[in-house]
C-alpha cells in the first residue's frame, strides 16, 4: 500500500517531474491500485496517475521554487507592459475596475490576491470548486457588482483524449462555459462586464462562444497560475475610452498567444 495521503505534493516520473502537484483525492484507495487525482502546484493543471508513477517531493524546496517561479512571472509581466502598479495619487484621483475572483484553489488564489494587492486594485474573492462555480456565479455578482469577472480552477484534456472540439474530452471546460453563461445572463455586454474564464488546455473556442472577452486555451496548453489576475489587472488599468486587445495579452503573460486568447476589451478605468 502506498504511504501517498491528500495533500502530499509529488512528481509524475513518466513526465521526468517538470510539474508539481498537491493530491486533491485518491480513487479506488481500498484497491491494490489507487488512483491520485493531481492539481498543479503552479499550473492550473489537473491530472491523475498511479502511485508508482509519483515521486513525493520536499515541501520546503517546492517552496522555494514556488516563489522563483512567482517572481520571474511578475518580471515578466512588468517588462511588457506600458503601464505600473497605480501609484496612491492617481488610485485616490481616478477608479481602476474592480474584480471578482472566483477560484477553486486556495494556494493559486492567494497567489492572484497578493497580486491584486501590490496593484492596488479592489478584488472581491470566492473559493469554488469548479462544479459549485455556475451555482454561485450570479449570487457573487449580484453581490459585489464587479467590472471585470474571473472564474478559473484547474483543468485538463483527459487521457487519450483525440476531439479537441468535443466537450467530452476535457475535465473542467463545461463548467467555465457554464459559468460564462449564468454570467452573461446577469451582464449581456461585454462592455460592461469583462469575463476571463478557463485553466489548463481548456476549450477555448466553447468559452469564447459562451460569451467570454479573454479565456484559455487556445494552443491547449499549461497556463502560469497569475496569467488570471495579470489580465484582470491590464483591463482594470487600462482607461475606459482604449481598448484591450488579444495581442497586449499575449505579450504580459509567459504562456502567450497559445494560452490565452479573446477579443479587444473595454479598459475599466474611470
């Protein structure tokens, strides 16, 4: 029997360990063979593997590699991008848009507040996981009445996986798509309300056609864990009379035009 428990972070060694992830559950855990559902660490990836395929990692070094990774993330961002982090004179002289963060991970979402906040920007937040999400989208946002709306998780095309136009292939994207919807039911304008939706390799083409301005994946590939909250922040900050286009996106964010795509974007700030 496997000493592997929820919440242990490991390694695939079939992947020669390039991701991290924390196990979220175990499948079949009374049978000589388990099943660990997989949720990346710093990817919104979710995956699932055999216990001989995982390697328990040390937490204290995943740290480490944690914040490098953040770090090289934000310089990133910050060296294609035309704007700053608001000074506190201009935040107290005009109004960036304010965000509704909706995420199934607690450890990604912190990462995306913390951002939010070195920013200086106002960000209501609700932890969901991605099944719950269409449930709570309309509530949240009668709520808090945000100008930009984020709904992201994790996900995944599932193994063998051969139709990438077909729902069916991947694990969380008719959520995001559903969310999408209950959102535009409360918002038809997407001038209004700017939506990001989606994780990893999700169906781009079906969360844009759901009404989404910015959703991942188009190249269905990994997405970095702040691609989210560095969108939001460019349209937050972008003045309300300019628009965000696909391509300004495309060069904040590490996974590129590959990994996130959508349509020019209204600017939230008044």
């Amino acid at each position: 029997m496997s000493d592997l428990k929820i919440g242990d972070i490991v390694a695939r060694k079939s992947y020669g360990e390039d991701i991290h992830f924390t196990i979220a559950d175990i499948k079949n855990e009374d049978t000589a063979n388990p099943i660990y559902v997989l949720r990346g660490l710093l990817y919104r990836i979710v995956a699932d593997g055999p216990g001989d395929d995982l390697v328990k990692q040390d937490s204290r070094s995943v740290y480490l590699k944690t914040q490098k990774y953040v770090i090289e993330a934000k310089r990133h961002a910050q060296q294609n991008r035309a704007f700053r982090p608001m000074s506190f004179l201009r935040w107290f002289r005009s109004r960036p848009g304010s965000i509704l963060h909706i995420d199934s991970s607690q450890e990604l979402l912190n990462m995306c507040l913390k951002h939010y906040r070195e920013a200086r920007l106002r960000v209501a937040w609700y932890l969901a996981g991605e099944s719950e999400q269409p449930n709570v989208v309309g509530r949240l946002l009668n709520r808090y009445r945000p100008d930009i709306l984020v709904v992201t998780g994790h996900d995944g095309l599932k193994k063998n996986a051969g139709d990438y136009y077909s729902m069916s292939s991947y694990r969380n994207s008719s959520y995001f798509v559903q969310s999408v919807k209950e959102a535009r039911k409360y918002q038809p304008s997407a001038d209004k309300l700017c939506v990001f939706a989606g994780a990893c390799q999700s169906y781009f083409e079906a969360i844009m056609d759901a009404g989404a301005n910015f959703a991942s994946s188009p190249g269905r590939v990994l997405i970095n864990g702040l691609d989210p909250a560095i969108v939001s922040e460019k349209v937050a900050t972008t003045p309300v009379r300019n628009m965000v286009s696909p391509q300004e996106v495309a060069e904040l964010t590490i996974s590129g035009s590959k990994g996130i795509g959508g349509v020019n974007t209204r600017g939230h700030l008044l």
